[in-house]
C-alpha cells in the first residue's frame, strides 16, 4: 500500500494532528494578536510610554507570526481557519477588553505567551514525530523567542 504524500513530500496521515494543532495554534495567535492591539490602544499611566511602545512591538511581531503559520499550514498542504467565528471558537486564549492598567496587560501578555509556549512544544514533538522538520524549526524558534520575552515581562512584574 502506497503512502499518500503532500506535495513537500510529506505522509499526509502523519501530519493530520500536526495541521489541526497548527490551526489551533493560529487561532491562539490570531486573539492575542487582537488583545495586544487593544492593550496598545488602551494603557494608561506611568509606564505608557514604555508599553505602548512594546506592545506595538509585540503585535508586529504577532503579525507576522499569523502569516508564517497560515503559510506553513496551506505549504502542509491543508487549509488555514480564517474566520473571527472560528478564532473565537478554537482559541484557548480569551479576548481581553477595556484593559488600560500596565500591570494587568502586561501579566494578559504573560499568559498568553505561556499558553503559546505550552501548544507550540506539543506542535514541536509532533512535527518530529511526522518528520516535519519546517514545522519543528519553526517551533523552535518561536519557543526560544518567546521565552525571552516571557523572562522579560516578568521582570517588568517584578517576578
């Protein structure tokens, strides 16, 4: 019996659970990207320079994220969600609204980023185990970032 392969040459089979993560994943960052939006337009108070300047950072850097999993996922040969309906529905981060005070934004960013962190090693192992090394690498990178900037955003908590 033949192997069903994308058109990267990967096992179609093997990669089912890794593109449903992977679309899982884009919803998570689909929401945050918003939230982080909001946080920028809204704080308030003695560090607003400091944060508005940072979550914009932030949601740049989200945006591009955003567009390199739905490319990965439609390279995977699968189809992206796309839709608010969907984002709101898969997502494991909630939407955040009307938050002005930096602490309370900064500790949204801080949950968000480990609930990223927590999907994305899960999206890690299950990209090696297809031998999807696109998507591990991929992974990896966004973890190692990512970590950073959790250690930093703590600190700024003073944790």
């Amino acid at each position: 019996m033949e192997m069903e392969t994308n058109f990267i040459g990967l096992e179609r089979k093997k990669l089912q659970t890794t593109v449903a993560q992977l679309n899982d994943l884009l919803a998570c960052y689909m929401v945050f990207y918003q939230n982080v939006r909001g946080l920028h337009w809204n704080v308030r108070g003695g560090h607003f320079f400091t944060l508005h300047q940072k979550y914009e950072e932030l949601y740049h850097d989200l945006q591009e994220k955003v567009d390199s999993i739905a490319e990965r996922i439609l390279t995977l040969g699968e189809i992206p969600l796309h839709s608010c309906d969907d984002y709101r529905t898969v997502s494991k981060i909630r939407h955040a609204k009307n938050i002005s005070d930096g602490n309370t934004g900064v500790q949204t960013v801080l949950t968000s980023l480990q609930t990223l962190l927590e999907k994305q090693r899960g999206i890690l192992k299950l990209a090696h185990a297809a031998d999807d090394e696109g998507t591990a690498t991929m992974m990896s990178d966004y973890i190692a970032q990512q970590e950073k900037l959790v250690w930093m955003y703590a600190a700024f908590l003073n944790q």
